[in-house]
C-alpha cells in the first residue's frame, strides 16, 4: 500500500468518523515518527484533554512517550497490536495496520476510563501532580466509561474497518463502486452516533441498508425482556406489516447459528426459513450479527447479495453494534457524571471536615445521592461491643435507629459485615441469598449491602434501597457505591491520623496542667509577632501575670490545691482575652499573654480585666473550702518599650514586680526610667 495514501486527505475523514463512531481517541503515527507522540499523520480525533492537560500544564509529556509512544514503537516493531493502561489510567491499544512492505501505520485509540475504579486511581495521581478537583470535574463532566470488553471490540472494529476502506482506496478504479458504497456507510454511520434512542438508530439503519443495497425486506431483531426470544425491533421494506410481529426462540437453529462465533449466515431452504418462523412467501434471509453476545440480528430478506456486499454488510453491522454499544453507554452518561461529582464532592468535602461523624454522614448522603436511592445507612463496628452502631442516616428519623445493634453475621447488614462481599439484590423476595419479604417502610425490593474496609479489615457497612425510579439498582450502582466505599476508608484514615496528628501537636505546644501555650511555643509566637512589626509596623504588647502569696497557698492547703489555682486562673485569663491574643503559662505561678495589635493603653485596659476576673473566680480546696485569688499584672508595649524579644520580656517583667511592690492585685504598665509607672 502506498505510503503516501494514509497522508491524503482522505484519511481523515475516516479517522474522524470512526473516533465519532466509537467515542475514543484515534490517533495515527507513520513508521518515521513512531515514537513522537507531538507529531500524527493528521491531527488527533476526539483526543482525550486529560492528555493534553497533563502533558501541557502539567509537564508529563516524558511520562506519555514512555508509555504510549513504547507502545506504538513496539506495533511497529512487531506487527501486533496490545491493549494496554498509561500511567493516567486511562486503557489504550495499539492497531498496526500492514500491507506487502509490511506495517505501515500504527493507530492508537482508546484513552478512557472502564470503571469508576478507574477514574478514582487516576484521581489519586492527578492529585500528586497537581491537578486540582474542579479541573478534573470540568474535564470528565461528559465522561463515558468504556469496559474492556467494548475496547477490545472497537480495536478490532478499527483494524478491520481501516484496512478494508485503506486497502479499497488503493486498489483505484478497480473497487470505485464498493469503495463509495463503504464510504456511504460509513458516514452514515459516523451520523448515527447523534442518535441517543434506539428506535431512531434502528430505523436509520434499516433504510441505509435498503437503499444502498436494494433490499426487498429487512428486520432488526432484538431479545425480548425475558432473554430467551427474539422479537422484531424494526422493519423495513415490503413485508415490513408481516414482520413486525415476528418472534422465535433465541436457540432455534437458523438462528441460534449466528451466535456467537459467526457473524454472517446465509440461507434459501424453505424448510429452514419456515422452520426460523418467517412470512411463508419468504425465499431467502442474510442473518448479520450486531453485537458479539448475539443479542440483536440484522435479517435481509428476499435480496441478492453479492459476496463483496456480504463483506460490506458484514463490516458496517460491526460498526452499527459498536454505536449501539455507544448509544447505551452516552445514555448512562448523565447518571455517571452525576456520580463522578458526587465522588469530587465527597473528595472536597471529606478533605476539609475533621469529624468522623460529620465524615460519615457526608459519606451517606452522597452515596444515595449518586444512585438515586431514597433510604440508606452507614454503621461501624464498636470493637468493645463488637455490635454494628448506626453511625449515619437517611429516609428515617436518627431517633429511631440511635439504640439499634446489628452482631456480625447477624441478618443483611451482619452478614455482608462478617463474609466482607458486597451485595447486589435485585428482588430480596426470589434472590436465594435473602430471601426475605418486603418490609412496608421500603417501596422497592432492591438493595445495595456493601462493606467498609481499610488495611484488610472490614470496619462497618453502607446500606442504600429504594431508587426513586422504582428501578432495580445495577452493577454501575454497585461499581460507583465501591468507589466511593474505597475514598471513604482513606478519609477515614486520613481523618484519624489528622486527628492523632492534631493531638501530639497540642502536647507538644501547650501545658499539660492548664492547657495554655507552653513556655517554648509562648517564645516562637512572641518572635513570629516580631517579624510581623518588622514587615507591617503593626505594634502589640505583652502582659505578665503572676499569682500573689503562691508559696504560702501552697504550704497551707496543700499543692493539689495549688494545681487547682493554677487551673482556675488559666481559666480566667483565657474566658477574658481576645480570640486573636495568645495566654500561656510561662512557668510556675508565672502566666503571660500576647496582644496583636494592641497599644499600651489597650494593653492597660486588659491586664485590668483579667485582674478583676481571677479575683472574683472562687477556688475549691481539697477540704471544701472556698478561697479567692488575686494576681499582679506588668504590660509593656513593642516597640515603645523594647528593640528587641528578650527587652519586652524584661520590661513586662519589671512592670509586674513593680506591682508586687506597690501591694499586689493590680496591673502595671511599663514606664522608661524618671518616668513613674501608671497603674
């Protein structure tokens, strides 16, 4: 094949049209430029933009060359295509295509997601990148989840479709008529992907067929609700009334034929033809397969087909089972964005709550949320108990439920918990695994039952039932509520260490006794307030604080109610300053606040209050006895009183002894030397 064709123009538009059809990425590399993945045969269709956000903004070009571009170098090298995972998660795959010289275009397609499990991982590396949620959302919003199962088909529907339009295009003049008959098809086909019902792609289909290959009658045959039948979804042409009620076992012989490994099956016996339940006038029926499990047929009555129109049908039923494949996923595609979001808020919102009660409830709501589920529950394990507990509710009154327990292994809820599966009913009253009648207070019979796991260990179980369409729920209920389970655990996680990590914080910034800011982190605030000045010339001061006649308390009741007048007074001195002011305990007696932006007048007024508030705050003694302390008080302010940490330390000092000296239980304020201090 020459080279030079698959740079024409005319290998875009099929490219185009395929990527349309399918709803992947298609790109084409040339053997010269395998492994630059910047520079394609023509420019990319449908590319994904996680790749080029993650390659563009956020420098991981070098990752995408050496997963992709490996991949694309070793078709070219081998003549094999792979399906493969990038390290965005995304599944891919590789399509040589050949001719006598051997290969001579590499296409790669694909880059989608096939589960929510898939999205959550990528998630978590675009996290390590630095892709931020809201980007992520608006990239995704119109995501379609591809399963493997469809990849591999559409890889295959891609190979065979490219070489036989390619090879059609370089055989000229000879196949002109086949070719433009394929390439009619073929956009017809790229159209049909605007089609979101079935009916309407079914009778589109059907007349395409009739015109171009001047069919007598046709039919599209679909299983019926029960799976055991086939029955007429569409028909088309003269025997269009007789066929429209058409039904026949899915086994029986003529048609069981297709299935699954034939994908055409022709016949003119009349034995058979009346035997497979067609109009009795019928002489002859073209049988095409339109999906690989064999649930819809295209029947061509009464028509001759030539074997190069046998290999067309043949090519664009392919095709069409892959847009009906389409089809049905961009009709989830609504509820799977909804629950992609759901998923980003419950990343955003877990991120930002410290509570594992207000965790769990966030967790609950957006779970039912995304399926559409009215009722549901979210309990955990109380190891001491080892009973199930309600941590979360929804569709009844928490009231009703606060006192419930649930023992593993006991009814639903225990036995998910205790086996650590998840569980799918579509009716509890015919699944054997339940077996259960309906409970009033549940419209519907359906339920998801799933358990919470972290580090190999099931902690509790989210419950969710009642869909509000009445609806069964489905494996992409159960594949979404799993994905989120996951995210719950490491919220948890994340929740508790945040928690444990907040905890040895605290010890290690504050006093043990009166919970106030320890000496040391007292000193780190003091230098922070420092540099504040320096860079915003914002002054604040300083109060120290000491309790008067401490020994002699000490000596006379004991030090358990000296510890009880430590405690008492750091009480005080917190309930009387500001939220932005910063009380620790300095040591022994000694207490001290820091005051932001405060000036030495301010700083007066407070010392006084907080004077007058531990001198009205009663003390217990271990003997019942009730006594009153007072505290003498010294501000000074930065920089009126001091250059530099350790001279506002001093001068605050000095303002408190001169207190002391001056009587105890009052407040004093630094002055320079000549100058006498104001109380």
């Amino acid at each position: 094949m020459d080279g030079e064709l698959h740079r024409s123009t005319q290998w875009k538009p099929l490219q185009e049209g395929l990527a349309k059809a399918t709803g992947l990425a298609l790109l084409a590399y040339g053997p010269s430029r395998a492994v630059d993945l910047n520079r394609t045969l023509c420019a990319p269709s449908q590319d994904n933009p996680i790749c080029r956000l993650l390659q563009e903004r956020y420098g991981q070009r070098a990752q995408c060359d050496a997963h992709c571009g490996r991949q694309v170098a070793q078709a070219f090298a081998t003549g094999h295509g792979e399906a493969f995972t990038c390290h965005a998660n995304l599944r891919a795959f590789t399509v040589p295509v050949t001719d006598e010289r051997g290969v001579s275009m590499v296409i790669l397609g694909g880059k989608s997601f096939s589960s929510y499990e898939d999205f959550f991982t990528f998630r978590e590396a675009a996290q390590r990148y630095g892709v931020d949620a809201d980007t992520l959302l608006n990239l995704v919003k119109d995501i379609q989840f591809k399963d493997v199962g469809f990849l591999e088909s559409a890889a295959g529907l891609v190979d065979g479709i490219a070489r036989a339009v390619l090879r059609s295009l370089a055989s000229g003049q000879r196949q002109e008529a086949s070719s433009a008959r394929l390439m009619t098809l073929f956009a017809i086909s790229a159209e049909l992907r605007h089609q979101l019902d079935q009916p309407s792609l079914f009778r589109l289909a059907l007349n395409t067929i009739g015109v171009l290959f001047n069919a007598n009658s046709a039919m599209i045959l679909d299983v019926a609700a029960r799976g055991d039948r086939y029955q007429a979804a569409d028909t088309f042409g003269v025997k269009r009334e007789a066929l429209n009620q058409y039904t026949a076992p899915r086994q029986q012989k003529l048609l069981a034929q297709i299935q699954p490994s034939r994908r055409h099956v022709a016949c003119d016996a009349p034995a058979e033809l009346a035997q497979a339940g067609f109009p009795a006038d019928v002489t002859s029926a073209h049988l095409f397969s339109l999906a690989s499990d064999g649930q819809r047929l295209l029947v061509v009555l009464d028509t001759t087909l030539s074997d190069e129109d046998v290999k067309v049908l043949s090519t664009f039923c392919e095709l069409f089972g892959v847009i009906l494949e389409n089809a049905h996923l961009r009709a989830q595609a609504s509820d799977r964005r909804q629950g992609l979001t759901s998923l980003t808020e419950l990343m955003r919102n877990s991120a930002s709550t410290l509570s594992i009660t207000d965790l769990f409830q966030i967790v609950l709501d957006r779970s039912t949320a995304s399926v559409e589920a009215e009722q549901g529950s979210l309990m955990v394990l109380d190891e001491d108990r080892n009973e199930l507990v309600v941590k979360a509710i929804k569709g009844l009154n928490p009231k009703i439920v606060e006192a419930m327990r649930i023992r593993p292994g006991e009814g639903i809820s225990g036995s998910v918990f205790a086996e650590g599966k998840p569980l799918l009913v579509s009716n509890l009253e015919t699944d054997e695994r339940v077996l259960q009648q309906k409970r009033p207070r549940y419209r519907t019979r359906s339920f998801v039952s799933l358990p919470l796991r972290a580090d190999d260990k099931t902690i509790g179980v989210l419950n969710v039932a009642d869909k509000v369409s009445g609806d069964p729920f489905t494996s992409y209920d159960l594949d979404l509520l799993t994905s989120i389970a996951t995210y719950t655990m490491i919220a948890v996680q994340r929740s508790e260490f945040h928690h444990r990590s907040e905890e040895l914080k605290q010890i290690s910034i504050t006093d043990s006794m009166t919970g106030l800011l320890n000496r040391g982190h007292f000193q780190e605030r003091l230098a922070e307030e420092i540099e504040r000045f320096k860079r915003h010339k914002l002054p604040f001061s300083l109060i120290m604080i000491d309790i008067d006649d401490f020994k002699r308390l000490n000596d006379t009741h004991g030090h358990p109610t000296g510890d009880q007048a430590l405690v008492t007074t750091a009480k005080a001195i917190r309930n009387s300053i500001r939220a932005i002011d910063m009380a620790a305990r300095y040591g022994g007696e000694e207490f001290t606040v820091i005051l932001p932006q405060t000036t030495k007048q301010a700083a007066r007024t407070m010392a006084q209050r907080i004077g007058r508030a531990v001198a009205r705050t009663p003390i217990r003694t271990t003997k019942g006895d009730v006594l009153y302390l007072t505290v003498s008080l010294g501000a000074a302010s930065f920089p009126d009183d001091a250059n530099t940490l350790d001279e506002l330390l001093q001068r605050a000092d000095q303002a408190m002894y001169e207190a002391k000296r001056r009587g105890k239980n009052q407040a004093v304020v630094y002055e320079a030397p000549g100058t006498k201090p104001k109380t």
